[in-house]
C-alpha cells in the first residue's frame, strides 16, 4: 500500500493554519548568543551537487555549524537541513519533526545526524509531497522506501542505529541524498526536470540582471 502524505523541508505549502509557512520556529530555549542564521544556497548553485565528506571528529566548530543550522532550519523554517544547504560539504544533517508527530507534539525535538547511512531500505515505498528549501516554493510527489535503517553518529560522537518509517523515513533519505549531490527534483520525469532546473536557472540570470 502507497501512502500519501506530504513532506516539505521548507513548509511554505499548504494545510498552514498559523497563516505563515507551517512551522513556526519553536527555538527559543534552544538559543545561544553565538547562533547565526547562515544563508541557504538554492538551485542552480553548483555545491549543491558536491559529494560532502565525512566529518571525522565532533570539535567545537562542528558544533557551532549544527548550532548555526537548527537556527537557519527553524528561521526558514524548515524541517531538516543538510550543511552543503549552508555551503559547508561535510556530512552532517539536522532535522526536527516535532510539529508533524502523531500525538501532535509541539515541543521542539532538534536532532543530529552526523555521517548518516543507509544500512538497508524496504522494498515498500511510499508517497510524500516533498519540497526543498534549496528549491522554494517547488513541490512535487517523490516516491522513496517506506522504511530504512540509519546509522549514524550524534553530537557527542556516540554511534547509533535507528529504524525510520513515516516522515522521518522519507526526511532522512532526502536529507543523505543532499550529502551525495542529489536533490528530490533527480527522481522526477525529464520533462518535469527540465522544467523546473530551467525556471531555476532563468530566476538567477535575472537577479544578476537587476
Ligand atoms: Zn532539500
């Protein structure tokens, strides 16, 4: 069975009752004089298709990134984030779910992901309306496996192995994707593509032009 929801890494679309982009940002406990909203690049910057590397150890810099990226994701506001969003090509992932849980959690629940894997996915898919904060205002229905098995390191350097389904499956796949050069616009038609790379493309000619 297919089932159909819809996720959007920036919530601009629709069923927003608070009249702004769905999530509104529920950050304030988790601020900190030093955290700064850092500039999501969009389509067609090229970085968005580097192959990020491997974080090899959790330093303050790290830290500071993730910090800088929760800020950045609530401001947009978006549900995950992964750092080639903000123009650093490491592997390193945030998201927070919170306001789609199913017991309609409203707490702010940040997580990390450091050097995320797949260890395996599920032949079942399943149908999200994605969106992307690097591509605004576009959404489109992708199909992913329904179900993967993550692992992945945490702030504090400590692996971990996590079965994901729902939203959580299908956030943490686009996010790995980012961290690979691959964006949710790959798994649409040539025509679809095309069309949307083309809007993108003409959008950054023109703000040059002006
Ligand atoms: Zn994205």
């Amino acid at each position: 069975m297919i089932g159909q929801f819809s996720v959007h890494e920036g919530l601009a679309g629709t069923g927003s009752e608070n009249g702004g982009g769905g999530l509104t940002p529920p950050n304030q406990q988790l601020k900190s004089p030093g955290m700064a909203i850092r500039e999501i690049i969009i389509l067609p910057d090229k970085k968005l298709r580097l192959v990020s590397k491997p974080v090899e150890k959790v330093t303050a810099e790290i830290r500071k990134l993730a910090d800088d990226m929760f800020e950045t994701m609530y401001d947009a506001p978006g549900i995950g984030l992964a750092a080639i969003q903000v123009a650093q090509p490491l592997r390193l992932i945030t998201m927070d779910l919170a306001k789609r849980d199913e017991e309609g959690e409203t707490q702010p629940r940040p997580r990390v992901f450091i050097n995320p894997e797949i260890l395996s996915a599920s032949e079942e898919l399943s149908i999200y309306e994605e969106g992307c904060l690097s591509i605004p205002e576009y959404y489109e229905e992708v199909e992913r496996p329904a179900k993967v098995r993550v692992r992945f390191i945490d702030l504090d350097g400590k692996l971990h192995e996590e079965d994901a389904e729902g939203l959580f499956a299908t956030c943490i796949q686009h996010e790995i994707d980012h961290l690979n050069g691959v964006l949710f616009v790959d798994y649409l038609s040539k025509l679809k593509r095309d069309r949307v790379l083309k809007k993108f493309a003409k959008a950054a000619r023109r703000a040059v032009d002006e």
